[in-house]
C-alpha cells in the first residue's frame, strides 16, 4: 500500500484521479451536476468581503469565500510554491537555467506561447465563428454579445502549471533541463495571463494594488535582509508566515492570489546547487527552503488532487464551436508558437542544458494543456450562457494535448531523467 502510495504522489496522480471524479460526477445527471456545483460554490454572507473571493454577481463589488476559492485560490498556493522554487533552484550553479543567456530562451519561448494561441483562436473564431451561429463582436445587452467569440481571445494564453509539469515530469523525469524550462515558461505565461486579466477583464490599477504591493515588499525585505542575511533563520515557520501576510496582500491587490508565495521564496535561504526537480536529495538538507518543500511535499500532492476535482467539473453537453476555439488554440497554438519562438531564441541563445530541439518539440506540447488559468479566464470573459461553458470544456480538453506529448516522445525518442 506504501509504494502505491508513493508512485500516486511521485507522479501528481492525485491530480488526475481528482479530475476523473469531477468530470464523472458532473456528467451524472442534472441533480449530481447541480450538488457538485452547489457544494463548490456554498458560503456563508458573513463571510462576504470586497477583496477576497468569487464575485457574487449582484453589482454591489463583493467577493463569497466559497470552498472553489479556498482551493483555487488558497490551497493552490502552496503548488504555486513549490514550482516557484525549482524555478528559482534552476538558476543555481548546476541547473539547467544558470546562464543567463540560456535563461533567456524560455522567456522569450513564452511570447510564442502566447501570441500561438491568441493566433489560432482569432483565426479559427473570426473565419468559421458565423458559420456555427457565434458572432466575432457584439453590442453588450445585444443577443449577439451572448454568442461574441471576440471576448474569448485571452483564454487560451496560459499553460497549465499543475497538469502541464506532471507529464513533462513523466516523459522527461526530474533531472531533465526540459521540466525547469517547462516551469519557467509555464510561470511566466500565466504571469502574462494574469497581466491580461487586470487590464482587460479587471477594474483597473487603484490605491488597493499600490498598497498591495507596497506591502508585498515590505515583507520581502524582512524576510530576506532581517531573517536570512541578519538572523540567518533556517526555521521554515516564520517564512511561511510572511508568506500569508503576501498572499493577503495579493488579494488586497487584485492581483491573482495563488501567486501570494513566491514572493517570500526568492528570499529565503537556498541550497548552493540545485539537484532536480522533486530530487530525493533535496529531502535531508537543511536550508530553510528544501525544509519547507519537504515539509508541504504531501500536503501539496493532496492538494492537487482537491484542485482536480474542484476545476474539472463541466457537462458534456455544453459542447460547441468555442470549445473547438479553446482546445486547438491551446494545443496546436502552443507547439507552434513555443517551437518556433523558442527555436529561432536556441539558435541566438542556446538552449538551456543539454536540451535538443527535439526535446523542445516535446515540451512545447506539454505546455498545451490550458487548466487553470484557461478555465478562469473563461469565467471572466463571457457572461453567464452556453458560450462561456463551451469555452470552459474547451480548457478542460486541452489535456489531449498530453497525448499529443506522448506521442512526439516517443517518435522522437525523448531520454527520461530520473
């Protein structure tokens, strides 16, 4: 029971398994569909703030802490974490993303990983959208809005940090520079996907975000230039504090708050090198950053499986033209878009490591699976109707994208690293 146990966490398969429940239980009849739903987004009015939560849709600007949010929002925090510090971790002596040049190339990849999908879906909306009965603009409090696909255009732009690290995790193993690569690009095409949710979707930069922020540094300074530099405290717990003081002031912020860690990590004390992803040999040391990793590690995996069942329930039968949009632009988008941004920065650049084109083939279609992000993005581009739950399966379905990975794995005979 102990080595399943193992291999379920070693592979995020928490994930999957809370994915396939959400799915199956939202597909079990209206009754089942409805129960899901209600128990996801049940709140308490007391609770009810203008900062942090789901917006309640009455026009009055405030926020329910549902148990969606609580996962999504919180809990997801501490995933967020922890790839923030491999990232972080690949830019040390060893790791694949040292040089700065070749730190360079994952970055400029990401554009690709952007502009691919934005490209595909226009493309794909503006050209057959009529044909299906969706129009590309339309008048808000018109019929035509409903069925706009134009708003849609932000959904596919980001990659799917969970799911899209697991199978790059699975096809590459943990010691490949791919699955650090894969995690920065990943990291900074949702940044860029939250940028376009401020500016596009949001209520714009106030007071709120400048005392926000404000905050947020003031934190990092503690933490790094009080509590490492000054203390030299190895002792996780008061990190993982100022880490909630930047989670709360993300949310003050407006600024998405599952990203409310990272901050705190960049100023934690380090390892001098870095192992690998997930490495066995990063469990024994006693810095307080592998401490905290060890100390979440399960946690985090658990929590995964929660964020699965939590974001994958959508109906079947809420198909149409948008989700076709979603899902090609996210997995035809994203391979080309990151293959032939992140090829032309390769050959200027370099890739990072021992990485090989072929490799970066394989990556680029990792990187398809739009998730969380996508599905978010869904919810607050369309009003409420059947376009906007077609777009949210359409996100849902970007996990072919997997298969896809799978697939050029093999034909291109990726070497896994364990």
């Amino acid at each position: 029971m102990k080595k399943i146990w193992k291999f379920l966490l070693d592979n995020s398969l928490l994930l999957v398994i809370g994915a396939v429940i959400a799915l199956v239980w939202a597909n079990c009849g209206e009754s089942a569909n409805h129960l899901y739903h209600e128990i996801l987004h049940k709140h308490f009015e007391f609770m009810n703030n203008p900062w942090f939560g789901t917006d309640i849709g009455d026009g009055s600007g405030l926020k329910r802490f549902d148990l969606h949010f609580f996962i999504n929002d919180f809990l997801m925090a501490f995933f967020f974490m922890a790839a923030g510090k491999e990232v972080f971790e690949a830019t040390f002596p060893g790791g694949a993303l040292h040089n700065p040049k070749q730190a360079a190339t994952p970055l400029i990849a990401t554009a690709g990983g952007v502009l691919g999908p934005i490209g595909v879906y226009c493309l794909l909306a503006f050209a057959l959208g009529p044909v299906f009965g969706y129009t590309w603009h339309g008048v808000e409090g018109t019929p035509e809005y409903a069925n706009a696909l134009f708003h849609g255009w932000a959904v596919p732009t980001a990659t799917d940090i969970a799911f899209s690290a697991m199978i790059a995790r699975i096809i590459f193993g943990g010691r490949h520079p791919a699955v650090p690569f894969l995690l920065l690009l990943a990291i900074a095409d949702d940044a860029v996907g939250l940028v376009i949710i401020a500016l596009f979707f949001g209520s714009g930069f106030g007071l709120n975000t400048l005392f926000g922020l404000g905050v947020t540094a003031a934190a990092m300074a503690f933490a790094y230039f009080v509590l490492n530099k000054r203390l030299h405290c190895n002792n996780w717990v008061p990190y993982f504090l100022l880490m909630l003081v930047t989670w709360l002031s993300f949310g003050y912020a407006g600024i998405h708050c599952s990203l409310g860690f990272i901050p705190i990590v960049v100023c934690m004390p380090h390892a001098d090198r870095d192992d690998g992803v997930h490495s066995d040999d990063e469990r024994g040391k006693t810095d307080a950053l592998n401490k905290i990793q060890t100390a979440f590690y399960v946690p985090t995996e658990i929590i995964l499986g929660l964020f699965g069942w939590a974001s994958a329930g959508v109906a079947f039968t809420t198909i149409g033209f948008p989700t076709a949009c979603v899902a090609l632009a996210l997995i035809v988008g994203k391979l080309i878009g990151i293959f032939a941004f992140g090829g032309v920065s390769g050959k200027l650049l370099g890739l990072p490591g021992d990485m090989s084109y072929k490799d970066l083939l394989v990556l680029a279609s990792c990187a398809g699976i739009g998730f969380t992000v996508a599905l978010f993005v869904a919810g607050v581009a369309f009003p409420d109707g059947d376009t906007k739950d077609a777009a949210k399966l359409g996100a849902l379905l970007s996990l072919g994208s997997m298969f896809v990975a799978f697939a050029l794995s093999k034909i291109c005979g990726t070497e896994r690293r364990a």
